[in-house]
C-alpha cells in the first residue's frame, strides 16, 4: 500500500488553492482542504458547532443559526486565551475528519493525495508529511493579488500576511517549491513536474 500524503501550503494569496484545484481537476490528484473541514466541522447540526456555543454562547451565531465568523471572530481577535480555547475544540475535529478523508483515498491507487492548509509550516505540521509542496510568489505580487481577490487596500492585505510566517520561510522548508509569480500556464508546468516527481518518489512503493 503505497499510499502518503504530501503536504500543500504558501502565504495568503500566493496561488495555494489555485495550484490545487489544478493538481485536483487536471492531474486527478485527491486533494484535502484544510480550509473546507475546517467549515464543515461547524456546520449547523454538528457536534463541533454544539462545542463552540457552548463554549462561547450563542452570541457566535447569526439568525439563521449558523456560526457567524465575523461574530466569533470578534470574540477571539484579542483574546489569546479564548482563541487557545476555540482551536482546543477544532484541532482535534479537523485533524480526524481530514484523517477519515485522507483514509478514504488510500484504498483508490492513488500513490499520493495533497493536504492543502495555509498553516503547516507555522504549526510544524508539514514534518508529518511525505513530502511538502509550497506555491511561493514576491511580497508585492502577494499584497497585489490579496488586495484584488478580497477587495482591501495595501494595509489591510499587508497586515493579513503579517500574521503568517514570511513566505520565504516556508519555502525554505519545502521539498517542492512552485513559483506562482508568473502566468498561469508556467505555474501550472511546474506543478505537473513536481506531479511527475512526486510519482516517481512514491509510485515505485506500491
Ligand atoms: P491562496 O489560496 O494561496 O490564498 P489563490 O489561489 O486564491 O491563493 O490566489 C490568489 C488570487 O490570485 C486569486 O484571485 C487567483 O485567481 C489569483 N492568481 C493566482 N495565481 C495567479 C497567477 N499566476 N496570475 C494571476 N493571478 C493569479
């Protein structure tokens, strides 16, 4: 069984889910994203939700009875140990949903699947995988592109990657590292070599 899991991560903007939604569309390669559990696990009726109410009450909620981030956003910003407490109840989810995911595609004869997640380098997460693939752009084409997919002016993008570790960091830490400072069509060209090398490192297992 031949089966392990690659780890997929850049800065806030730098082309992450872009990157992919191309090893998953074109490549056929099975991706988890961190991002989308992350979601899932608080959705209306689940046991994750119930957790984070109780632990914060139901002030996190909107009127539709889903969690509102902004809300719970507001609760945590500032308080160190409030946050502690929110990731105490969402690691453990998120981590064995992913998991249960993951398990799901090892038996498919895929030779690798991507776990896709903005912070791996930061939480030291990255060392537990097989290898770590990091999409990595300049500081000024990131700013660039967070400013025009989510609409805010130079600081606020700039403080949104003040938060993360420096993208040349993560690249320092990568295995693979895939420049997304030019068109689409040369990122894309390097994801498909590091696929085939990927294949090659992990195929010849099975
Ligand atoms: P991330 O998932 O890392 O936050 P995205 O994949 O959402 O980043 O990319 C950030 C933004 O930049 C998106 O609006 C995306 O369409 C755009 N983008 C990504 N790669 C390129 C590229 N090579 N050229 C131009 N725009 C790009």
């Amino acid at each position: 069984m031949g089966f392990v899991v690659v780890g997929l991560t850049g800065g806030i903007g730098s082309g992450k889910s872009t990157v992919a939604r191309f090893f998953s569309d074109e490549l056929g390669v099975p991706v988890v994203d961190a991002d989308r559990i992350a979601r899932e696990v608080v959705a209306p009726g689940t046991p994750g939700l119930a957790a984070v109410v109780e632990a914060f009450g139901e002030g996190i909620l909107g009127p539709d009875g889903a969690l509102d981030r902004a809300k719970l956003g507001e609760v945590v910003f500032a308080d160190e140990a409030a946050r502690r407490r929110l990731e105490s109840i969402l690691h453990p989810l998120i981590g064995a949903t992913s998991m249960e995911r993951l398990a799901g595609y090892a038996g498919e004869g895929h030779p690798y699947a991507l776990y896709e997640a903005a912070l791996l380098v930061e939480t030291g997460r990255h060392e537990t995988f097989a290898a770590l693939v990091v999409v990595a752009v300049d500081e000024a084409t990131q700013v660039a592109r967070v400013m025009a997919r989510d609409g805010l002016d130079e600081a606020a993008a700039r403080a949104r990657l003040a938060s993360q570790l420096p993208l040349a960091d993560k690249a320092a830490a990568a295995d693979y590292v895939i420049d997304n400072g030019g068109p689409l069509e040369e990122t894309f060209a390097q994801a498909r070599e590091v696929h085939a090398a990927l294949l090659a490192r992990f195929a010849e297992a099975t």
